[in-house]
C-alpha cells in the first residue's frame, strides 16, 4: 500500500532565466531524433534495396528509438517549465514502465544486429540461407516481446513498497534508484532483484555482442589484402560506435559500483543514453553507408530520381 498520490520530479534544477534555453536545446534534440529516425523508417520501407536483414534490423532500431526517447523526454520538456513539477504515482510508474522496456528492446537489437555482422562477415556463404526474411523477422518480435515481458516483475515489486514521503525525486525520470530512497521501509531484496534484472538485460546482451565482434575481428584479421579488411571493418564500425555509446552510459549508471553517488552526473549520463544517443544514431548509420545516404536523399528529396 502506497500513501504518496505524486511525485516532485525535480528534473535539472536551474536558473528562471536559463529554463528556457534547457527548453529549446532539449525540445530541437527530440525533434530532431524524431525526424532523423523517422527518416531511416521511412527509407528501409520505400527503398527496394533496403529490403534486406541488415537494413530491416535497422529500421526496426530507429523505429525503437523514436520511442524510446519519447518515453521521457516530453516529460522532461514539461517538467522544465512546470512550477509544481507533479508526476501521478501511476504515471511515474508507467514512465518507469515504458523506459526500461524500451531500454531492454534496445540492448536486444543490439545484440542482434552484432550477430547479424558476424554472420554476414564469419559465415557469407551461409547467410542468406541462416538469415532469411522470416528468421528475421523471429528476431525482431523476440526483441519487441521480451523487453516487455521483462521489466513488470521488479516494477510491480517496487510498487507495492509503502512510499509514506517526502515524495521529492531528485532525478530527471522516474526509475528505480530515487523510488527505492522514498521507500518508508528497508526492501534489501527487492532491491537485489532489481538489481539481479537489470544487470542481466545489460550484461547479457553485451557479452553476445562482445563475443560476436571478438570472432569477427578474428575473421578480419585472417583477411590476406588491407582493402579487404577495411572494407569488412566498416560494415561494423556503424554499430560498434552505437554499441560504445549506449552501453558506455548504460553501465555508469546502472553496473558501476559507484553509480548514484553523483545526482548531477547521474542525471546528465541519463540524458545522453535516453537523448542524445538516439539523436546521434541516424547521423551514425548514414554518414558511414553509402546505400542509407542514397535511400535518405531519395527520401528527403534531395535527389531527383533517375530512369
């Protein structure tokens, strides 16, 4: 039983005069995210050439991210100019919800995108027979499903804690580590449970992709010419700087011994694997693939078609 109705997102606190500047530089990320992601949905779906595991892996992740980033940041742009800065109890809940979800999506299509790689680089002439359109799309709805399916235990677990007050969350979303400080009473193994899931979703996706890319720099290396393994090294780069940016932050927050020691560092490590990474990602995926570049001019009518 709860007796908290709200909670104070405190979000970033800073000066009446700079509030609006944090606005505006917040609100163009989002839109931009929103628009650089929704370009790459759109150009997988209308390019014929897109129309392979690779490209359908990726559509399928920025299509994630323009939820993802969506899940906080519209919150956080009202919360900035809000005066109470009031969150229902359900509905930090279900922001808890739907950013962890999402979050663990991710790390899913992660992974296996990083298998997709090491397929297509270790086993060529069995990839297109081991990665076919339906397989694909099993992987896709594997993702999809389990980060669903995974976060409600511990969330529901936390919610059934007493929150007597204060109710203040000095963080910029609602999620375990600041609800757990309002509890009224000890939860060491609610916590530890938490704790158990959400190193595990990390965890375990990231030693899927480090084991993939350890046997594809294997099979690089074996490449005999330097064009050879450059041309091999690119297909991964894209993915790899994502990878190293999103599990980068990931981990300082939610892995780190010391992580929540610093509330000002926890919340701007927050703001760039919930914000920035996805604002980055579609100027990663295009600006290293020729294809992507094409399909995007096509899109946003840069080019002209030609017969």
């Amino acid at each position: 039983m709860h007796v908290v109705a709200e909670f104070v997102l405190l979000g970033f606190r800073v000066q009446k005069e700079t509030q609006n500047l944090l606005f505006s530089l917040i609100l163009m990320v989002y839109l931009i995210t929103i628009l650089g992601n929704g370009a790459i949905v759109c150009a997988v779906q209308l390019d014929k050439r897109l129309h392979t595991p690779m490209y359908i892996l990726l559509g399928n992740f920025a299509f994630l991210e323009i939820w993802y980033v969506s899940s906080t940041v519209p919150n956080m742009l009202v919360n900035i100019l809000s005066e109470t800065k009031t969150i229902s109890f359900s509905g930090c809940f279900l922001q808890f919800y739907f950013f962890f979800s999402l979050g663990t999506t991710e790390c899913c299509f992660l992974s296996v995108m990083a298998y997709d790689r090491y397929l297509a680089i270790c086993r060529p002439l069995h990839y297109p027979s081991i990665m076919t359109r339906k397989f694909c799309v099993i992987l896709i709805c594997v993702c999809w499903v389990s980060g669903f399916l995974y976060f409600p235990v511990p969330i529901i677990l936390i919610s059934q804690l007493p929150f007597c007050g204060p109710n203040i969350i000095d963080h910029i979303v609602c999620e375990a580590g600041p609800l757990f400080a309002l509890v009224c009473v000890p939860a060491p193994s609610i916590k530890l449970v938490c704790y158990i899931f959400t190193s595990l979703i990390i965890l375990g996706p990231f030693f899927c992709i480090l084991a993939s890319y350890t046997l594809v720099f294997r099979a690089v290396l074996r490449v005999p010419s330097g064009a050879g393994r450059t041309k091999a090294f690119s297909t991964c780069g894209s993915h790899l700087m994502v990878v190293t940016l999103f599990y980068g932050t990931l981990m300082v927050v939610y892995v780190s011994p010391s992580a929540g020691n610093s509330t000002g560092m926890q919340k701007i490590v927050t703001l760039v694997y919930s914000a920035l990474t996805p604002l980055l990602n579609p100027f990663i995926y295009s600006l290293r693939n020729k294809d992507m570049k094409d399909a995007l001019k096509k899109v946003l009518g840069l080019r002209t078609s030609q017969n």
